[in-house]
C-alpha cells in the first residue's frame, strides 16, 4: 500500500468555480480507484484547492489490481462437441476464455448442459491504471465554461494546465493531459516564490513543501487563516467589529494562496450616503469587508484580503491605491444618487416603455401591469381572509417597483436593483409600506436571503415572481435538467418561502397564486401549480432537512398551504419514530395495496360500512375504534395539533395488527368483501388527511 497525490496547476480558475470542482475531483478520483479494485470502500482521503491548482491525496492504494477469476459459460455441449469432437465453436470460446479446449468443463442450468471455463484475468500495475485513467476523470469534471487553449487540440479545460504531479509512494506516475506529463514537481506563489520549482519525493510531504512555497493548500485553513487576520487587523481600531459576510469569506478563501489583511478607510462624509450603496461598492465590487460600531452603524474604514505579504511600506503603497479606487467608486455613486433624484419615480414609468423586460413579452411597463394586476388579484383573496394589507400602497409601489431599473445608479451596480426603488421613494416622501415593498420586491433571492418584512412586500415580490414564472412556461421556456436560463426555479422557491417563513402568515394556497397569475388559462395554470409543488417539494427536503418519504407523504395529503405542509411535515417527522406508528404505517400500505389491487380487478368496495355485515370480533373492533378515534383526529386536525392527531393514530395499532391476523378482506362472499373493502376506504379517508402513511418507509 502507498499514498498517492494528484495535482493539476492551471492559470487562475475564477473562485465560484473552485469548490466545486475540488469536490468532484476527489469524488472521481476515489471512485476510480474503487472501481479499478486499488482501493477498499471509504479509504481516506483529502482534497485541496487554491486559485492556481487541483489536488487530491489518497492513503492506501494498491501497488496493483488482484487477480480477478470470472466464470464464462459458453455454447451449450451440443454445439461444442460432435461426434465427441471439439467444434469451432468450442475452440473459439477457450480462445475467448484465454483456455485450452482441453480445460473446458460441462455445466447444467435451467437450459441445459454447456461449455464453462474459469478465466483469470490478471491485474494491472496501479501506476499502469492511473496513468490510463485519470486524463478521463480529469477531463469528466464539469466547468460552467470551459476553454480550448491549444490550437488543433481536442481537450477543453476551464483554464491552461500548467503543471501536473502524480505520486504513488514515491514513484512518478506519467498521466498525461493537456500536453503536460505529470512529474514530481509543483510549484509556489507566483509572487512570493516566482518560478522556483518544488520537487516533491513522496505524497506526504505535499501541504508542508507548499507552505515553505507561500501556499497554504488546504482551503478551511485558509478561511481561518483569514478571519482570524480579519480579527486581529480589526481590533486595531477600538470599538469596531468587521461585518460577518459568509459568502465574501469564501470567495476570498479561492481567489487566494497566501492570503493577509490590510486596514484602509474613507472620508465620513461618504456616510451620508445610504449604506446599502456602500457596503455594496466595498463588497461586490471591491470585495472588501465593512467596518461597523457596537451599534451596527457603518464605519470610515474597511478590509482588504491581499494575496501577498508585503513590508510597512508595501503596505502604504498598497492601502493608498486600495482608498484611491474606493474613492472614485463612492463619489461614482454619490453623483448618481444626487442625479437620478432629479426625475421623479412617477415620472419614470414612462421610460419604462424603453427598457426590454424579455422580447416576446414585451417591456418592464408590460411587466409592471400584469405585476399589478396579479398583486391586487392576491390582495384581494388576502383581505377577504382578514390579514390587514394596505392595497393603495400595494399598488403603488406594485406601479413604481420597475422604475429604479431606469436609474443609472442601478445601471452602474446591479446588484441595487429594487433596493435603490425602495430608497428613492423613502427620500421622495412615499410611505413605508410602499418604499418598503419596493425595497423587498426580489426577495429571497436565495434559500438563505430574508422573506420580504411587510405583508405588501410579500405579496409585490410574490405577483413579481409568478408573473416571471406564468410568463416563461406560456412560451415554454420552462427550465429542462441543469438548465435554468431565466431562474425560474429559484423564483419558485422564492414563492415558496414566502409563504412559509413571512412574519405574517399570508393565506394564499399554491393554486391561487398560480392561478392569479395565469389568467384565465387554465391548462398553464395547472402547469404553474405542479413547478410550485415541486419547488415546495424541494424546499421542505433541502430547506428543512424533511426525509423523502415524509414529503411525499405530507404531499400526497395536500399541497396547497405551504405553512400548513411544513407543520404537517415537521410532525410525521417527530412521531415516525415510535414502534405503533411505523406499525400502523405498514398497515395503511398494505390497507391501500389490497385497495388498489382489488381496483385493478373490477372489484368494488361497499358504498358504506354496513354494521350487520361485520360478522368477526376483530372487524367489528377496528371499525368501532377507528370510528371513535376519527372525530378526535379531525377536532386535532381542525386545531392543528398535528403530532397529537398522529399519536392518536398510532394508538389504532392493536385493532389494526388483530384484523389483519384474523380477517380475510377477500372473502368469497361478494357483500362481506365489498363491506371490508369499505372499512379499509374509510380508515383510510378518516386518517389520511395529515399525511398518506402509506408513503412512511419502514423497515422490513
């Protein structure tokens, strides 16, 4: 047994792409390796990741394949031998099985008596499989764009490899890909160490020879290495706390090798400006970390993440040329935000006509309409219901919520949209409640954003989002496998959340916000509905960690109330546990599976439970139990009470396992078969209505 260490060096990958890839390396690595028999299942291993290369390390390979015997059967005996004599046949099977015709043998199965022989195949040096192999796992790994960098060359990459090592204990292994041979050296920070090569004479000695190289190789050390010199360089100004940014963390941690951190700040009166324009120049286009008082409130100053180490005055130069850029930046946005407020939002509506929301569904003012017809339709069925929504202000902001797309505050970052709407109406005097709506219109924008804070936001962003959706399918831009173009789905799972997570519970089922949205189209209704159940679907097992027979059982209950279904969820999941509920659940399956069986075979159940024709102790009992237990399970149901209701379910266990010991459902005598089929339609009916129990799986 020996390590192994692969490495690919490439020009710098952008660092969205990083992590990914590291993963699916190492998964295709290890898999390979599996599946050449060089390694046992779950053997060690470790992935690493930097800007400029892909590794993986693997403990205990195989110096070679084992020797692998498979039993081959051939032509049957009747056409190996004639007249005691070996056929073609038979001799061209022994050559197949790598066998004298001598060394053939005689089996019978099910067909009769034929040739079989024993073939040896014999294993391959691990170095001579890897070296096969690992230009195909390599070359297999999804890039979302990927390069040719070789003229006349068939290989695409993400960037041009550079470098590869390939060790196995401390022999080079030659794989070859992008017209590199992988050796035993890699390479340094291409600042801090330049061109300098490290030689390496065996797999371990991989993290440590990199960090002598001024790379840290293993990406979490990385991120700690970052946020602890976030910290320490923080605490240089008393009082201040850098902002927590998850995701800035990480993009950092993958455009760096050797990362530092540098202090730098800005004039006060840059904070007059409103912070979301602020933070938002320092972070999405400087990718710099914000400073911030006990209370929360922005400070002059910001962090920077170098990928270098530089002396005091190194890092005078580089922290002038960092506040110089972050100057131009803010006065960029502090002469776009005094600008646009010379037009009026009312006024830009109108110039809404002029912005393209997408060609066959005509502009943002077309969009903006059906936005405010779908809202006013929701905010109806809302009110209707008694949740206090302000509709004026609903559908102003509703008319207004497109028009910060005309700004060029917005054109210049992006990433503002709706956020500089909701701003510009709070400093042009509107409401709260319209502002606010506006501000949150594209919330979520992922399964980590917030749901929008107000009734009215929350119905403007889900109008905004069902119009998108109806819109797509009507022209059958519907999303297909990987491919999501115009982000439907992630519209779908905005809707989703909305419903299920808003401060105030919003009672809209899934049918009619599809509905609202289509119109009067009721097939692309029906359509709109199943995409939003599927996204529910994802949501309750990607979102709130929900196994999949529980969402499929919660489901086939009913999906229209999105807060109702994670209730329900959540509450199968909390009793599953307990011996009598998974009982009682096999009895439901099996209670459905004779059901649909007899179904299936023209056989019809009673058009009730007819008392008289309950002629066994054990059907009597189940049928007089079930129909007590069925009021309190509705009453628990109607407070919903869910985990109560299923425990109370459960408690049918004793009636249910005695039935089906001692009754025969399909009797021969047509009325008592019809009158069980019955009992069995109504237990299931009176109890179905929190979950399909026959969806629960359970061992055995």
């Amino acid at each position: 047994m020996a390590e192994f260490l692969f490495e690919v060096g490439l020009e710098e990958v952008p660092a969205r792409m990083v992590a990914g890839a590291q993963a699916e390396l190492e998964r295709r690595v290890v898999a390979m390796l599996e599946r050449e028999r060089l390694v046992s299942a779950g053997v060690e291993s470790k992935s690493f990741a930097t800007p400029r290369r892909l590794a993986v390390w693997v403990k205990e390979v195989a110096a070679r394949q084992e020797d692998v015997a498979e039993e081959l059967v051939g032509p049957s005996v009747k056409v190996g031998y004639k007249d005691g004599a070996a056929t073609p046949a038979a001799f061209a099977f022994a050559k197949k099985a790598g066998v004298n015709v001598e060394d053939l043998k005689t089996i019978t199965n099910a067909k009769g008596e034929y040739l079989a022989a024993t073939s040896v195949k014999a294993g391959r040096e691990a170095a001579d499989v890897i070296a096969a192999e690992m230009p195909k796992e390599l070359a297999g790994i999804y890039w979302p764009k990927n390069m040719y960098w070789r003229a006349g060359r068939p290989e695409r990459f993400v960037r041009p490899v550079r470098w590869m090592v390939a060790l196995l204990g401390g022999e080079t292994v030659p794989v070859e890909f992008g017209g590199y041979v992988a050796g035993s050296v890699t390479y340094g920070h291409r600042v801090l160490f330049g061109d300098t090569a490290i030689a390496l004479s065996a797999p371990g000695e991989y993290e440590g020879a990199l960090l002598k190289g001024f790379v840290v190789a293993d990406v979490e050390v990385r991120r700690q290495r970052i946020r602890k010199a976030l910290d320490k360089v923080t605490r240089t100004v008393e009082g201040l706390r850098w902002r927590e940014d998850h995701g800035l963390v990480d993009k950092l941690t993958h455009l760096t090798e050797w990362p530092s951190v540098l202090l730098g700040g800005f004039e006060p009166e840059f904070l007059a400006l409103p912070e979301e324009v602020l933070v938002t120049v320092m972070r999405d286009h400087q990718s710099y970390f914000a400073l911030e008082d006990k209370d929360g409130k922005l400070a002059p100053h910001f962090l920077t993440v170098l990928n270098t180490e530089a002396d005091a005055a190194g890092e005078a130069v580089i922290r002038h040329g960092n506040e110089r850029v972050l100057r131009a930046r803010f006065n960029d946005a502090r002469f776009f935000w005094e600008f646009d407020q010379r037009v009026l939002l009312k006024d830009r509506v109108e110039l809404l006509k002029n912005v393209t929301f997408q060609k066959d569904l005509g502009s943002y003012a077309a969009k903006s309409g059906r936005v405010r017809k779908v809202a006013s339709t929701l905010a109806g069925v809302v009110l209707a219901r008694g949740c206090d929504l302000n509709p004026v202000a609903l559908d102003e902001a509703a008319v207004l919520a497109k028009t910060d797309l005309t700004t060029d505050l917005v054109k210049e970052f992006t990433e503002l949209q709706g956020v500089v709407g909701g701003l510009y109406a709070r400093a042009q005097g509107y409401s709260a409640a319209v502002s606010d709506a506006i501000y949150d219109q594209y919330k979520p924008e992922s399964m980590e954003d917030s749901v929008p804070r107000t009734v009215e936001g929350a119905v403007l962003a889900i109008a905004d989002k069902a119009d998108t959706i109806a819109g797509m399918f009507g022209l059958g831009l519907e999303p297909t496998g990987s491919k999501d173009p115009f982000a439907l789905r992630r519209a779908a799972n905005g809707i989703v959340k909305i419903l299920a997570e808003g401060s105030v519970v919003l009672p809209l089922s899934l049918s009619e916000v599809a509905a609202a949205a289509c119109g009067q189209n009721e097939t692309l209704a029906v359509k709109v509905r199943g995409f939003l159940v599927e996204r529910l679907e994802f949501y309750l097992r990607e979102a709130r960690g929900q196994a999949y027979d529980v969402v499929k059982a919660v489901l086939a209950a009913g999906a229209e109330d999105v807060r109702d279904a994670v209730a329900r969820a959540e509450a199968v999941t909390a009793v599953r546990g307990s011996d009598d509920f998974a009982a009682v659940s096999a009895a439901f399956k099996r209670m459905k599976n004779i059901l649909s069986q007899a179904s299936e075979k023209g056989i019809a159940a009673g058009a009730g439970v007819n008392a008289s024709l309950l002629t066994e102790a054990t059907e009597k009992a189940l049928a007089e139990r079930s129909a007590e237990l069925a009021g309190r399970v509705a009453s628990l149901r109607g407070e919903k009470s869910y985990a109560t209701a299923l425990e109370q379910v459960a408690t049918l266990r004793p009636q249910v396992d005695a039935f089906f010991d001692a009754v025969m459902v399909m009797a021969p005598d047509e009325a008592v078969r019809a009158n069980r089929l019955a009992l069995l339609e109504r237990v299931l009916g009176d109890f179905s209505g929190i979950a399909d129990f026959s969806e629960i799986v359970v061992a055995g």
